[in-house]
C-alpha cells in the first residue's frame, strides 16, 4: 500500500486524475485536438501543427499545442503538450523557457496531462515560474495523447519531445520564448529531462539549454522494478517499461519476458485506465509480471542499456534531487546514476532531502529547485558534486 500512497500524493501534484479521464482540449467538434492530420504534413521538430488557447493561470496565457517530433527512427510524428506564458512586455532575445517533463500517468491516451481542463493551472510550479518570467512548455510524451504507442521510459523519445517542446513554445509569437531553455521534470520526467540534456547538443543545437533538473528522475532501467514482488503496485511500473521498449525497439524480445497475463493485463489497462487504476489493477489480481530476468535476454538487456541515462558527456550542469524515503526511486539507485554520470565527465549537483519521499521531494526541493533555476538562466556557475 505504500506505493500506492505515494503515486496519490504524486497525482495530486500533477493534476486531478478524473480530469484526464476525458479528452477537453479539442478545439472543435469532429476528431479530437491530438489527432493529427492525416497525412502528416511535413514539418521540421518543434513547428506547430495547431495550438489553441485553453484557461491559463491568473496573468498569463495558456495554450494546448501539436507539434513536431521525432521518433526513434527518424519518422516525423505528432506530439502534444501545452505552452503557458506570462503576459507583458517581452524582453529583449524573448523569455527563458523551462521545458518541463511530467511524472507517470499511463500508457492510455486519455492520461495526457494536456487533456485535463485544468493542465495549465494545475501545472507544477506554473506560479512560481511564470512570476519570474518563464515560458513553461510541458510535453506529454510521443504517443501518450496521440496516435501510437507511448514508449514509456525510452529517454531519447521522451527527451526528444522535452526539446521540441521548447522549440515549439518558440514558434508561439505570443508566448515570446527565446532560446534559453532549462528542462526539469519529475520520476519518469527526470528521466526524460536527463535526456533531453544528453541530446540537446546534437538534436537541437540552436537552443541554448543551460541546465537540467531531475527530481526523483527513473535512471537505472535494469534493475528499478524488477524485485517487486507479485502484488506490488510497483509491478505495474515494470509492465509498463517492457511495453514501453517494445513501443520502441521492434526487435525486443520482451514476449520473452513478459507473461500472458501481464501482457492481457496491459492491452485491458492500455485501453482504460490512467495510473491509479493500472496500480490498482496489478496489486489486486495479484499479476505475475516476468517469465525470467529482463537483462538475461540480449536484446532487451541492449534496450535498456540504450534507454538508461548516465553515458553522455555534455557539460551541461545537472542538479538532481532525491527524497531519502523514497521506495520507488531509492536514494541507491540515484546514487548508481551520478557515480556513472560523473565517470563520464558530467557535472552534476546533488541534493538530498532525509524526510522526502517520491511524492514531497517536489515539495521540499521546490525552492532549492526555483533558486537554481534562476542562477542557470543567469549564466552563473553551478555547484556540482562531481
């Protein structure tokens, strides 16, 4: 019961769960606002396929956008996020943009955070960081909210779509966002953030990403669920990650990996149910996950060894911080991804917090977490642990 009680507490900073049970962002009666078009018109990663404007906090403006991505191999494909900036003047070079990248909310597309009435007020720190004056751009991942498979912790596709968040809030004229750019995200957006600043030098060279924060980020891919114990909520985290290297690696043998009832159990859960309900799912029929070790087979073992973070060398400072009572994300495994983070030659700044667990680490770290922020759009040095 104590992973359920922490994705409660996790649900309820990302936004009601009933709210993304219903698709109310389209902009006009007819096919939904994510669907895109069919052909895809070309476009290069970031160009809006549409936006529309939704209910923005107080002294802003708030837009649900489709854009262009890419996925893992090379296909153009549409994602959807939204895009919330303060209104007045705009600066000179156009607003710093913090491309922020959500926790776990499911595989259906229904579970899209841009699909809630309230994604831009109910966005994490949407108050604080647009009192600064930050562009927020919040992507909802490729295939979570749009046609095809979410590949669910696989770091290039979330960290690919972290950046054309970014670039996309940049082709809002309204919103006034510059090239500035700073990703942060939370569990499985840490994940996606960590990423992004991996890819950035190569994938988007033009924007200028000053830094990366991951909160509680989902790093060691071999070994974060796999001694769950049949019953746990954490078994559903598990089934989801196989899915989600089968979403992106064709050939991974995850049918090798996965029992029949975990797979039936998913294709259910796929079509249904958000986070809550998939956890619960798991827990009560007492689901068997894996026929045998994930990393005994090669081609999954290379799969999770492509999606694990930690392997680049990019000089972009990164702060990570951890909740010391954290079941999901253990301090241990945090403690694996900066070792190996910092053998690469990243420079990387740890925190951590003794009380915080996977849910408050947002709570806790929220200042520490603003004040860095402000000091990488600033151009100072950051402090790094390795």
């Amino acid at each position: 019961m104590l992973l359920l009680a922490i994705v409660v507490v996790v649900s309820a900073v990302l936004g009601s769960v009933a709210g993304l049970e219903a698709d109310a962002g389209a902009a006009r009666p007819g096919p939904t606002f994510s669907t895109p078009p069919d052909p895809l018109p070309k476009g290069r990663p970031g160009r809006i396929v549409r936006a529309a404007r939704i209910r923005a906090p107080r002294g802003a403006r708030a837009w649900r956008v489709l854009y262009h991505s890419r996925a893992l191999d090379g296909r153009d494909v549409a994602v959807s996020g939204i895009v919330v900036a303060p209104r007045g003047p705009v600066p000179a070079g156009g607003r710093p943009v913090v491309s922020w990248a959500h926790g776990t909310t499911g595989l259906s597309d229904r579970c899209a955070p841009s699909r809630s009435p309230a994604a831009a007020t109910d966005l994490t720190l949407a108050p604080e960081l647009l009192a600064r004056g930050y562009v927020v751009a919040a992507t909802d991942y490729e295939g979570l909210g749009t046609p095809g498979p979410h590949p669910y912790l696989v770091g290039t596709s979330e960290g690919r779509s972290v950046l054309d968040a970014a670039r996309a809030a940049g082709h809002l004229a309204a919103a006034g966002a510059g090239k500035t750019v700073v990703a942060a995200g939370h569990s499985q957006g840490g994940h996606a953030a960590l990423f992004a600043g991996e890819l950035a030098p190569r994938y988007a060279p033009e924007l200028q990403v000053r830094g990366v924060a991951a909160l509680a980020p989902t790093t060691e891919m071999a070994t974060q669920f796999t001694d769950a114990a049949t019953g746990s909520e954490a078994n559903a985290f598990l089934a989801m990650q196989m899915e989600g290297i089968r979403a992106a690696f064709p050939d991974a043998d995850v049918d090798a990996v996965l029992t029949p009832e975990a797979e039936a159990a998913l294709r259910s859960l796929d079509r249904a149910a958000c986070l809550l309900a998939s956890l619960a799912g798991f827990r009560d029929q007492g689901i068997t996950v894996l026929r045998t070790d994930p990393s005994s087979v090669p081609s999954v073992r290379d799969a999770l060894r492509r999606a694990t973070p930690g392997y680049a060398s990019t000089k972009i400072p990164i702060a990570v911080f951890q909740g010391g009572q954290d079941p999901l994300v253990l301090p241990t495994s945090t403690a694996a991804y900066v070792a190996r983070a910092c053998t690469h030659g990243e420079r990387v700044g740890v925190t951590v917090y003794p009380a915080a667990d996977h849910g408050t680490v947002l709570t806790a770290a929220s200042a520490d977490l603003l004040h860095w922020l402000d000091e990488r759009i600033a151009g100072n040095p950051a402090p790094v642990t390795c």
